[in-house]
C-alpha cells in the first residue's frame, strides 16, 4: 500500500457509492449552468429593454430639433443634424452681431429718465427664459420710451401690445420682433402726444404691459380687479358701458345694471351709437345722475324717469347711418314698416308737435345647431325673445295672444318637426319661459292671453327656448378632395328650406382651412348676382359673402387650395368646421306666432297702429366636416 495514496482520492470505495456520487455532482453542475442561463436571459432582456428607451429618447429629442427648426419637412437623421449645425451657427452669429449693437440702434438712455451724458444702453433682442416686461426712457428732446416684452408667443400678441401703447396715447415709430422656440420679445420704441409722457403714463403703460405679459387681456372676461378697483363692462351694439367700484358686489347686479342703463339711453335717444352720444352727452348725463345718486341706483324705468328728465334729444339722422341690427330689414312686403320704428325716442314729438300713437312687437329667436359630417342634426336650440317698444300716451292696457295649443315643458313627448310654413298651423312646445314683471297671467293658461300694461320703452315681454326638434333654415353640405400632392378642391352647398316667399339677407359663411394652405381661388355657379369670395391668408379662412337667398334655392361655392408642403394624415382633420351667419326676416322656427293685438279704447276714433314682426338669426350654426 502507497503511504500517500488516500491524500490524492485514490481510495477504493464501492461502485454504487461512486455511481451516486457522480449523479449529484452531475444535477448541481446542471444546476448552476441553468442558474447561468437564467441570468443571461435576464441581462440580455434588460438591456434590450434600455436600448428601446434610448432609441425613443434619441427619436423625441430628434422630433424635438425638427419642431425647432424653420421650413423642415420629414428628413433623415443626418441630414437634420446637419441642418441644426448650420442654424445654430447662424443663430451665434446673429446673437455675436446684435451683442456688438449699443443702444443706439433703437435708442439710448437709462431705466431713470436719460439724461444727455449716460452711456448708451445695450440690448438683446433675443427672448429669455423668463417673462418680463420693462420701460426706460430715451434720449433726446422728444418724449420717446423704449418698451420691452418677453412672454411666451400666442395668436393676438401684437394686438394686446398696441392696444396697451393707445391706452396711453403712444405712438409707435419703430419696433422689433424675435420668436425663438415659441417665446417671442418684442421691443418698441414709442412717442408720447402732447403733453404724454409723465409718471402717470409710465404707470399705467407698466401696468398694461404686465397684463400682456400675464395673458390676462384677452382672457379678463366681462370683469377684472385691478389694484383694488373692481371693473365691469358690457358691449352694446358696438358700445362699451363700464362700471366700477371698490365695494365688493354682485358681478350680475353690475353687467345687469349697465344692460338697462343702455336700454334706457337708447330709449331716449332713439339711435344707440357713438355720434348720438356725443351729441347728446348732457342728456346722457342727466339720466346717469337720475340712475344712480352717490353710487346706489335710483330707478332704471324709463316711465319714472320721463317725470324727472325733460329735455328732448338732438335727433340723428337714421338715413345715412350703416344699420347695427338687422333692424332695417324686419319687414318685407307691400305694407312695410316706417323707417323710424326702431330709431325713434319714446320722448321727442313729431314735427308740429304731435306724437304718434303706435307699438312695435317684436319675436326674435336665435338658432343654434350643429350638424355633423354625414349631415344629420347633433344639436338644435332656439333662444326666442317677444321686445315690445311703446309709442302709446296714458299707458292704456293691452292683450297679446299667443298659440291656442302652445305647451310649456317637455313632458308632452311630441315633435315639431312637421314645418309648414312660418305661419302655418302645429304645436309649439317650449322648454321653458319667463315673463316681465308687467305681464299678468291671469287668463294665460286658459287661452294663451297675456295682459299687460306697458311701461315706456323698449322691453322684453317674454323670453323662451326650445330644444325639441325643428326644422333648420339651412341645410350644409361640405366636400373637400385631395387634387395632387399640393392641391384640394373644396365645394360648399347651402339649401334654403323655407319657403319661397322668404328672403334671408346677410349671409356670411366661414370655413378655416389647414394652416399651409398659401392660395385658394373659387368659382362660383353662373349667374351668381351679390356674392363675395375671400381667403384670409393671416387666419387661413375662406369666406363666402351672400346678399340674399331666396326660400327652396340653392348656392355652391368651389374653390381650389393650394398648400405650402405635401399632404400628410387626413386633410378633412385640419379644415372646418363651417360656420353660418344670416338674419331671415318675417320667419321664425318655432312657430310662435302673435295671434292679436287688442288695445284697451279711449274712445271710438282711438285706433293706435300695430306693428308685429319676426326675425331669425344665426347663433351658432355649424356644420362639421
């Protein structure tokens, strides 16, 4: 026997117990080979995984570069990195040249006032990261200030910029712009007027300019508060009626008080615009101090104020006036209504001092609707009002009769859809209404009588809405093909679906189109007689102008785009929708008709005249594509 053999492993053992020891020393190799495996197959999926997420990083920021860059369409990767190299290196130059300009390219001074020694002020006419908005003055004998803003760039920008400088009375005589990855900076320098440019207009101007900057101009909606003073504004026909006060009160009570208060300027005025107000400021100024007395309203009725405010209007000549409403155009026929029934003050007398006695009913609604691409109705709404202006002495009382079968309440489950005529025979239905606080309801639910006495002035008797079902005045039909690469061809149709003894008037459709577009020409059908065509390059929109339709007819319109770069995607996505304007005089949707006007006698020659009239107007009437 070897003296070392059992050091080496060389020990007999028996063969079974070798047998079994060569197994388990097989399955632990296996073992540890798939615990290998394992952790392979995990290595090579995590970092298949993280190679994804870098591709993706590495293909956003490429989007990213591509957004950036001016004029690039779909390039390869190498191409656009040359393309950034090269912008990058112009954009340095640029940034290299305006560093080397002093003020004196737009002007010099100092954020104190300039006086004739400081150094010029440099400037950089490159945004920056934040928004600011900052003035200083220049040098020089005239009044001039130079205005800077940096905010982040949005439609309307230069509009709210110099709406901000005409507040002040500034003019612009030069300006700079740049846009650099959506922020923009704009630098103007500007001239006061005469006797302009004092520390109160700096004021004002700084704090117009913070506005801009903080996006809060167009957005202020009806009221805004402004270091402590709360402000409140309407527009009426073309006028702004503003308020303000620094006592915390309703915004409702406000914008209502100011609606009446131009009720009741136009009822004495008879013309509501900027050249009878002028000539009528100390009437307007009377009323005013009888409406309101040390800040807390008097009374809003012209009826009261008729015993406290005695002078008569000057009269504006209504003949040479452009119409603000479809006023003019009410009636249609051979009985028409005179020229001054809507421009006439319920306080001045008719030549030789006599006044005429007459009342003017008016039933205005508003049409919204929606229809959607295959044309069918989406939304349908009516916003209906019955106006009444009273020309009557003494106040006597009148009945107004509606509908026999007009329902109040949707509950009745029936339709309306079954038109006729405007002055045809089918239930009205009415989602809701409310009344003025003249009207009594005694025998209303009865026979559908309203009776009321009316008060001086133009007021609304009854206002309601409808959302059942209605027939709408236009049917719109909207097609837009694909004629090549950089073309498409756009065909609008209108249908009038009234009868033919209606005119609508004042037709106006709009349609906005993909912002590449750069040319549209249209072709209008043979024998078209007061249309116009237009395209709005700066908003992309193509308008068509119509004078009149004529019930049961039908328009087209053609035009053909052409874009800046090929099409990509769905071009029906980037147009529309389409969108229609119009006034249709003695029609209305809804059916509601005034059956009589009955006006309590004074005595048997007493017989006042009766003017009823219906108008329909386009609220929202919208057409998708």
């Amino acid at each position: 026997m070897l003296p070392f053999q059992g050091c080496y492993g060389f020990v007999h053992r028996d063969p079974s117990v070798v047998n079994a020891m060569d197994f388990k020393v097989g399955a632990s190799i296996l073992r540890s080979s798939s615990r290998l495996g394992k952790r392979s197959t995990n290595a090579f999926k995590s970092h298949k995984e993280a190679e994804r997420r870098r591709r993706q990083r590495i293909n956003a920021h490429l989007s990213t570069l591509r957004s950036l860059l001016p004029s690039v369409t779909k390039t390869d990767k190498a191409s656009l990195l040359a393309k950034v190299v090269h912008h990058v290196k112009e954009l340095i130059s640029q940034a290299a040249q305006v560093a080397r300009q002093d003020g004196d390219g737009f002007c010099s001074g100092s954020s104190g006032g300039g006086g004739g020694g400081s150094e010029p002020e440099k400037y950089c006419a490159f945004p920056g990261e934040s928004d600011e908005a900052t003035l200083s003055y220049c040098d020089g004998e005239a009044k001039t200030m130079r205005v800077s803003v940096c905010c982040e760039n949005r439609p309307g920008l230069n509009w709210e910029l110099s709406q901000a400088i005409r507040l002040v009375r500034g003019r612009a005589v030069r300006a700079e712009m740049m846009t650099v990855g959506g922020l923009t900076k704009c630098v103007v320098v500007l001239q006061w007027a005469s006797g302009g440019g004092g520390d109160e207009e700096a004021r004002i101007l700084r704090r117009a300019l913070k506005a801009v900057v903080e996006n809060r101009v167009s957005g202020c909606g009806l009221g805004q508060n402004v270091d402590g003073v709360n402000y409140f504004h309407v527009k009426v026909v073309g006028l702004l009626f503003v308020a303000t006060t620094r006592v915390n009160v309703s915004p409702s009570l406000v914008l209502e008080l100011l609606q009446r208060i131009a009720r009741v300027i136009k009822d004495y005025l008879g013309i509501l615009n900027e050249d009878s107000l002028r000539k009528n400021f100390v009437l307007v100024y009377e009323l005013l101090d009888e409406v309101i007395d040390f800040g807390y309203v008097q009374t809003t009725s012209t009826e009261l104020l008729k015993s406290y405010v005695f002078n008569e209007p000057i009269v504006v000549d209504a003949g040479r006036l452009q119409p603000l409403n479809p006023a003019a155009i009410f009636m249609q026929g051979t009985k028409r209504m005179p020229g001054t029934a809507v421009t006439k003050s319920v306080v001045a007398n008719e030549p030789g001092g006599r006044k005429r006695e007459e009342i003017f009913v008016d039933i205005i609604e508003k049409i919204s609707v929606t229809f959607s691409s295959s044309g069918y109705i989406l939304t349908s709404e009516i916003d209906g009002t019955i106006q009444m202006k009273s020309y009557l002495t003494g106040n006597p009382e009148i009945r107004l009769a509606l509908n026999e079968d007009l329902s109040i309440g949707r509950g009745s489950g029936r339709s309306v859809y079954d038109y006729r005529s405007s002055y045809g025979s089918g239930a009205v239905i009415l989602d809701d209404c409310n009344f003025h606080e003249s009207v009594r309801l005694d025998s209303f639910d009865l026979d559908r009588t309203l009776t009321l006495v009316p008060p001086d002035g133009e007021f609304p008797v009854m206002n309601y809405r409808l959302t059942q079902e209605f027939k709408p005045p236009f049917r719109i039909n909207t097609l837009i093909e694909e004629a090549g690469a950089v073309k498409a061809e756009v065909i609008l149709k209108i249908s009038a679906e009234f009868p033919s003894s209606i005119t609508a008037n004042t037709i106006a459709v709009q349609m906005p189109l993909p912002k590449y577009t750069t040319r549209a020409t249209f072709e209008l059908e043979p024998g078209a007689i007061g249309q116009t065509t237009d395209f709005k390059e700066a908003n992309k929109r193509l308008e068509w102008g119509l004078k009149k339709i004529v019930g049961g007819s039908e328009h087209t319109l053609r035009a053909k785009l052409t874009f800046s770069q090929e099409l990509h995607g769905n071009i029906t996505k980037e147009a529309g929708p389409v969108s229609m304007t119009f006034t249709i005089p003695m029609y209305n949707a809804s059916r509601l008709q005034v059956k009589y006007l009955q006006i309590a006698k004074k005595s048997n020659t007493y017989n006042p005249y009766r003017w009823v009239r219906y108008v329909t107007q386009a609220n929202s009437y919208v057409a998708r594509i």
